[in-house]
C-alpha cells in the first residue's frame, strides 16, 4: 500500500540572507524546534569527541596524553555537556517541534517564551564552552559536589561560568519545559481529548512535569553553589543539602532523558508493525506512575554518604520496575501480532527494547544498598547509565529522526547509509559498555584518569576504546547521509510510512500554521486517527456492515461527543 | 464533554501520586529540610494545576489564537540576559551593560503589542 | 564477612531475576518476529486487538510479586550490611588531599602517607577481631573503597561516617572512590589483615602497647 505517485520535486527556493535571519527569530514551534535539536546535535558530535579523547587516555594503564587536570575538565564538559547541552534539549526540542503537530494545534502555546528558552540555553551552551577557555575551567564533574567545587577548592572564573551556564541552559529548559505542557493541557484540537493523545505526547508531558519541578532544585542548587564560591563555607549541612537538591533535579533529568525518546520508539514500534499502541490506558496510568516515582529516587545518588535513609530510596526505585514493566508489556504487545517492516527508524526503535533493559535491570540492582555500596562510582554505574543513554535514549533518538526527518525536511534519507549507521553503532555500543560492568566488578573507580597496570583493567578498557571509535565512525555515516541525501532531495510525501498520528496528514515539511484548507485536521476518533480512517476504509471496501474487533479501542472514552454510529461531515 | 476539564485534574493527580510518596518518606523518617524540598515540589504541582484549570476556562471554546509576531523582543531579551550572567562572572559591574539590551527587549515587546 | 556476605546474597539473587527477565524479552521479540514472518506469508493483516486486559492484571501482579521479593531481599541485605559487631579497636581513617590517614585511637600509633607517584598507605587490621572504622575527611569529599571487602564509605569533612566489621586474613587495594581534585586517580591505599598476635607486633613496633587485641 506504498503511494505509487510522487509529488513533483520541490522547486528550490533562492535562499536569501534575510531568509536565514528569520529563522534565529522565528516564533514558529517548526523552526525553534529544529533550532534546539539541531543545536543540539551538534554539541553531541562535540561531546562525542571529548569521550574519544578520554577513551583514548583510558586505552592503556598509566598513560599521560592529557594532564590530570585536562581529564577533569573534559571529564566534567562531557558530562555537563552531553546532559545539559544535549540530550535534554533533543527531549524538549522534540516536544516544541511535534507536540502541535500531533494535538492538531496550530502552534504552540507563547511562542517567544519558547524561543526565549532556546536562546538562554544557548546562552548557558557558550558560557559553559568558554568556561574552558579561562582559567580555572570546571573540573568537578556535572554534579560539582560542595566543597570541591567552591571558590576555595576550585578557585577561578571558569567553574563560575560553568555555574552560570548551567543555570542559563535550566532556565531555557524550564520555559520549554512550560510552554510545551501547557500546548498539550489547554490547545487540542477538536476531539483530541487527553485519553486520545498519542504515547508521544504523553511522554512528552510527564516529561514536562519533571522538568517544572526538577529544574527550580537545579537552580537553588546552583544559587547554593553560588553563594559557596562567593563566601566558601564548608558545613556539612549546606554540602549534604547541595547533594539533595542537585540529585533531586539530577534524578529526574535522566528521566526527561528517557521519556520521549520512549514515546519515540513507542510510534515507531506502533507504524511499522501496522497496528495500533497496545495497552494504551495502561500505559498512560504507567508514564505518569513512573513520571512520579521518579521524583522519590534521588537519594540512590547518596546511598554512600550514610546519610540518608537508604531503604525509602531503595524502595522507591525498585517500585520503578512495575511502571517500566508496563510500559514493556506495551512495547511487546505492538509488535507481537504486527505484520513488521524493518526500515532504519524500526531497527532503532527494536534495539532500544533489549538496549534499555540493560541499562533499566542494571539499574534496579544498584537500587539495593549492599550492591551500591560497591557499585557506587565504580565502572559498573558508568556501564549502566550509558545502557539507558546511548544504548536506549539515543538509539530512541535515532529512531525518532529517521522516523520524522522526511515530515520536517521533506526529503526521503538513504535507508542503506541508514543501516549501515544502525549495524556499526550498535556494535560500537555493546563493545564499549558491556566491559565497563566486568571493569567495575574488579574496582576501577569512575572519573579516573587513568588506571594502575597491574590491576586487570587493561584489555577491557582498551576493547572499550575500540568500540567508541566504533560509534564515531558511525555517526560519521550519519552525517554523510544527512549531506548526500540533502544532495539528492528525494522529496517526501506526506505519509512516507503509513503514520498513525496526526503530522502524517499535513504536507512534509508542514506549513506555517500546520493544517490548511488543504490538508486539514483530520476527524480524531482514537489516539491513531489516520490508522482509524485506513481501518474503516478498508473494513468499508470489504463490505461494509462488519463489526469491530472486540478489544478495539475505537472511539474513546464516550462522551467525546462522537458517537459511533454514522460519520459526520468533517 | 469539555475538552479542557480532564486537563488540570491530570496535573492533581501527578501532584497527588508525589504526595503519596512524600508521606512514604516522612514515615521512613528522612530529615525535615529533605522533606520539605520534595514536599515544596508537589505543592508546586498543585499549584501548577490550578492555574491550568484558570487557563484554559479562560481560553473555553477558543479555536482562533492571536498569531505571534516575530521573536525579536524574545532574542533581545535572552541576549540581555546572557550578557548579565556572563558579566557577573568576570565583573559584576559589566552587568549594567545588559540594562540597554533588557530595555530594548522590553520596548520591542510593547510596540509588538500595540503595533 | 558482612560487606561480602550481603553483596552476594543481594547481586546473587537479584541478577538470577535480571537474567530471566532479560531472556523473557528476548523471547517475546523472536515471538514477535516469527508472528510477522506467518503474517506475511499468510498476507494476514496486523491484529487489531489493542489490549489483554486480564492478562496485564496477572502481568502487573507477578511483577508486583517480584518488586516486594527484590524490596525484601534489598532491605535484608542493607540489615546485614549495617550489622555491627561490637569491635575491638577504633582506626580513624581521614582522607585528605590526596592521601589517607590512619589513627589508631588509644594509641600513638599514625599511619600516613603523601600517595601521587610516592609510597601509599597500608591500613593494617587485625585479621578475625572486630574493628571499628570512623570514615571522614579534612577538606572535600572523598570515598573510602576496599572493593575486595565490599565496603564502601564516603569521607565527609565535618562528619563521621561509623562502620564495624570482622575482616578475613588477606591483602587488599583500596581507592577512593569520589571525585576530589587533581590526584583522585593516585590516592590510593593498601590494607592488610594480620593475625592477631602478628598485628600486635606491628602495632607494638610502630610506637603502640604491646598488647591491642590479642587475649593473654
């Protein structure tokens, strides 16, 4: 049932300087979102690189290529980097880019609010950058635990440009992180009720949730910190308070890490196997039980300070296990009894499944104290938040770009240069991080810059370094396939794939206002209104009379005002 | 139904699920400054409900929104702003420089407004 | 020896769950791909059935049933973890940058040691006897980690972090194991169990009694 007739090729507009202007000061949710994300994956090759440097200094026991004090900063900029800069702007910029587009929501909700928040997390991105230039640049880690971190122990401008940009890039992410709930609360279309909101964008609104109430603690954290290195203090209490109020933001942010990249393998799951999202109210009820107990971990981080009560956080984060075992069961759900198609955003999405389980069952073992206690900034904790990152969160990613690149470009991307990223990333990230949990089994401590000889570290650490040069040369592909398909505009339709959501009824790339007299919202029965329309069209050819399936979640939760008998006009 | 009503009861319920969990560690007996910063948090849930639910009775029955004009007021603003953090870092004084971008910003903002 | 015995019991048990878990997704995925395989061939559509409701209150149950067993185990092993032995003697270990300190309370007797590219640190122990160790810190935080015992502990400054324990004869390198500055990769120690007798003949021939913990 693929679409047989192309559209004629897009006439390429003349691009004009004023044309490019317009878009750093646009106020459509389109272009802010691309900006954030675009911005964001960039930084992520420049991150990406600073973790080959530090892969390579950890190749061999005892080396010295980069200073102690260069390994600390790069150690600290990846880290801060890769969280701040990168994968929480990809999580928001999806929702600022899709979240009107699948609500049937012309734009978003204050568009300049948005746009404000992607330049300050700008704003922090170059103050955070430059912090590196001047002297004293940041070299305690993203957490930047008091009083390592204070004027006394790190004296210099840098880390207070690291302070700064930390708080820039919140500030940026908290208003996003408003004006997308708020889009998703108070801007649906017509028949777009909560319980017919994609997994998407349900994703994207717990992940909203967290970040208005993670990002304030980021900040008193900072202020905090702040005030340290202008009057340096070190009292265990205001250390001890710096560490809850940075992991009461630092916990949930791997969630707001994790979320949409979820919703994004969830669609893509749900269009490639031809049917419907399985268990979708379950799933709902799962996301935002999740979305909470997540707020109740932070003090796992602290499991080592013996100052905490270690069996609440160990509690809260084995509870985790049940919301994320629905959301598997849903996950399974759509693809068992799926006719599946394998195209380059399915074989991400299909990795993450067993990818993220590692990093999520790894996780619910450092949730227990005793196995904490030695796991704790070892090689193992490395191993496994990397698993939930790279080997899940981003794999989610790239499902999601390859999935949505054709709607927000309108040009189709090479699915062999496509695969080709997919099979050497996917070696490349089990044959980094598998090693680091057998690293961290044998006690190398974390954040190390390098390693004694004669402590069995070596080849493992070196087999480690070879996978991250594994992963560059695959992301190299994806850049190429960015720049030779963008060579060969091969245009899109508006529905390459068979979507089941509502951006798949608009032209690609969408118009200003999304939906137009000529490609107008469509009539929104179910969370996948364009699967509904196909279904009822094709049960209609068939001969029309025939009932629905039992277990077919067809118009909702009644009282939608869309009875099911007879159509309407739309 | 009305599309806006199931909205900010989402909200409460979040905001209901963190207080469950806050009264979990009040039993476990976590210090009182730790149980307020989490408590502080569902409060600001609730909150954040109430005012969805303010929200969107005002915006009942709209489907007409008033276009945005160009974000320049919103670029100046942030340009403003980053200028000021950057200048506390290395002097404060240098500070002051970003009361001409946040005044710009703020005239751009008004003359979008009337304009 | 409690840090090991908990560890175990807790990983033993908890990566038995985590592997079958793990196989049991594997196995729904080669499900999933022979389903559609059969699919194909046959040219059946995708099943439009959206939800199992019985079967995912079973599912939501068993996991529920596995969570409060992994609770149970994870709150039992913290127990055992945390049982203290009343001890024998009192070292307190200071860490500072970016070395340890060794205090052997009662007793004039201080080990310590500069570490970054020099000698580190032994902290001797009396192999079979009960001893306390009060964990913290002269300046920023620091983390004391004996990864063959299972102990882990961070150093505060301005606190003390308390545990006891009974540590087996052997050898052991430590680390520290939270981020301190510039030499935290090189600060390093050493312990080391004796016998008793043998450990208070260290403890004699480095300024201290004759008799610490040995009994007459």
């Amino acid at each position: 049932m693929t679409a047989t007739r192309r559209p004629p090729p897009l006439a390429r507009p003349a691009t004009r300087r004023a044309d490019r202007m317009e878009w750093l000061v646009s106020t459509d949710h389109k272009r802010i979102g691309l900006l954030t994300i675009g911005t964001g994956l960039v930084l992520f090759y420049a991150f990406g690189a600073l973790a080959m440097t530090m892969r390579t200094q950890l190749a061999r026991p005892d080396q010295h290529i980069l200073t102690n004090q260069q390994y600390n900063q790069i150690m600290t900029l990846h880290g801060t980097g890769m969280i701040a800069l990168v994968v929480t702007p990809f999580a928001l910029g999806l929702g600022v880019y899709l979240v009107p587009l699948m609500i049937g929501a012309p734009t978003i909700a204050a568009p300049r609010a948005t746009l404000l928040g992607y330049w300050l997390y700008v704003g922090g991105a170059i103050a955070i950058i430059l912090g590196c230039a001047v002297p004293g640049g940041a070299q305690s880690g993203w957490w930047g635990y008091l009083p390592l971190s204070n004027a006394t122990y790190s004296p210099g401008t840098g880390a207070n440009l690291w302070v700064t940009g930390v708080s820039l890039a919140a500030c940026g992410m908290l208003i996003q992180s408003g004006t997308v709930a708020w889009t998703i609360l108070t801007r649906r279309a017509p028949g777009m009720t909560m319980l017919h909101l994609p997994v998407f964008v349900w994703t994207e609104l717990v992940t909203c949730f967290m970040g208005l109430t993670a990002f304030p603690s980021l900040l008193s954290a900072m202020g905090l910190l702040a005030w340290n290195r202008v009057h340096p203090a070190n009292i265990n209490f205001w250390n001890l308070l710096y560490e809850h109020m940075f992991w009461f933001y630092g916990h949930p942010v791997v969630y707001i890490m994790f979320f949409p990249f979820v919703g994004c393998v969830a669609e893509v799951l749900a269009t490639f196997s031809g049917r419907r999202n399985f268990a979708y109210k379950s799933t709902v009820l799962a996301l935002l039980a999740f979305a909470a107990g997540s707020m109740a971990v932070w003090g796992h981080h602290m499991f080592t300070s013996g100052q905490v009560v270690n069996d609440y956080y160990s509690l809260t984060s084995n509870f985790l296990a049940i919301p994320a075992g629905v959301e598997y069961f849903a996950l399974l759900g759509t693809i068992i009894g799926g006719r599946l198609r394998y195209p380059t955003a399915m074989l991400f999405g299909l990795a993450f499944i067993p990818q993220f389980l590692i990093g999520g069952l790894t996780g619910i073992l450092v949730g227990s104290p005793a196995i904490d206690y030695q796991m704790n900034n070892s090689y193992f904790i490395v191993g496994h938040f990397h698993y939930t990152l790279l080997a899940g969160s981003i794999f989610g990613l790239f499902a999601g770009v390859y999935y949505w690149l054709p709607k927000a470009t309108g040009i189709m991307f090479s699915e062999r240069l496509g695969k080709l990223h997919f099979v050497l990333m996917t070696i490349g990230t089990n044959v980094t991080f598998l090693p680091m949990f057998a690293l961290g089994m044998l006690g190398m401590p974390r954040r190390v810059a390098t390693y004694p000889a004669n402590e069995g570290l070596n080849a493992l650490n070196l087999t480690a370094t070879i996978g991250a040069f594994i992963i560059g040369c695959s992301l190299l592909v994806f850049v190429y396939n960015l720049y030779i398909s963008n060579y060969r505009k091969v245009p899109a339709p508006p529905d390459p794939w068979q979507g089941h959501t509502l951006e798949w009824a608009t032209s690609s790339p969408p118009p200003r206002f999304n939906f137009t007299a000529e490609y107008p919202v469509p009539r929104i029965r179910s969370f996948a209104p364009l699967l509904d329309i196909r279904e009822r069209a094709s049960q209609a050819a068939a001969g029309g009379g025939d009932r629905a399936e039992p277990g077919q979640d067809g118009a909702g939760d009644g009282g939608a005002g869309h009875g099911g008998a007879g159509e309407e006009a739309p | 139904m009305k599309i806006t009503s199931t909205a900010p009861r989402v909200v409460a319920l979040w905001g209901v699920f963190n207080f469950v969990l806050v009264a979990v560690l009040i039993g476990f007996g976590e210090q009182p400054t730790v149980i307020a910063i989490y408590a502080s948090a569902a409060a600001l849930v609730e909150i954040i409900a109430v005012l969805v639910w303010l929200g969107a009775r005002r915006q009942e029955g709209r489907t007409i929104w008033r276009q945005a004009p160009n974000g320049d007021a919103a670029v100046i603003f942030a340009a403003g702003v980053v200028l000021a953090a950057l200048g506390i870092c290395f002097y404060p004084y240098v500070a002051l420089l970003a009361i001409a971008p946040l005044g710009m910003a703020a005239l751009t903002a008004l003359s979008d407004r009337n304009g | 020896m409690q840090f090991q015995r908990a560890f175990s019991y807790a990983f033993g048990t908890e990566t038995k769950i985590a592997e079958v878990v793990f196989g049991l997704v594997l196995l729904a995925m080669l499900v999933a791909f022979g389903q559609s395989a059969y699919r194909r061939r046959k040219r059946m559509e995708p099943s439009r059935r959206a939800e199992r409701n019985v079967l995912e209150l079973c599912y939501v149950g068993l996991l529920a049933v596995v969570v409060a067993f992994d609770v149970f185990v994870s709150f039992s092993a913290n127990a055992e973890w945390w049982h203290d032995p009343r001890p024998d003697m009192t070292v307190r270990v200071t860490g500072f940058q970016w070395c340890w300190d060794f205090r052997y309370l009662g007793t004039p007797v201080n080990v310590s040691a500069r570490c970054a590219g020099g000698p580190i640190p032994t902290l001797v122990l009396p192999a079979g006897r009960p001893v306390r160790l009060q964990i913290t810190s002269d300046d920023v935080i620091h983390g004391f980690w004996i990864p063959g015992l299972r102990l882990k502990l961070d150093a505060y400054p301005d606190h003390v972090n308390t545990v006891s324990f009974t540590p087996p004869k052997g050898d052991w390198v430590g680390h520290c194991s939270q981020l301190c500055g510039l030499y935290h990769s090189e600060m390093m120690f050493r312990v080391r169990a004796l016998p008793a007798a043998a450990f208070d003949r260290w403890v004699h021939a480095h300024g201290g009694p004759g008799r610490l913990v040995s009994t007459r």
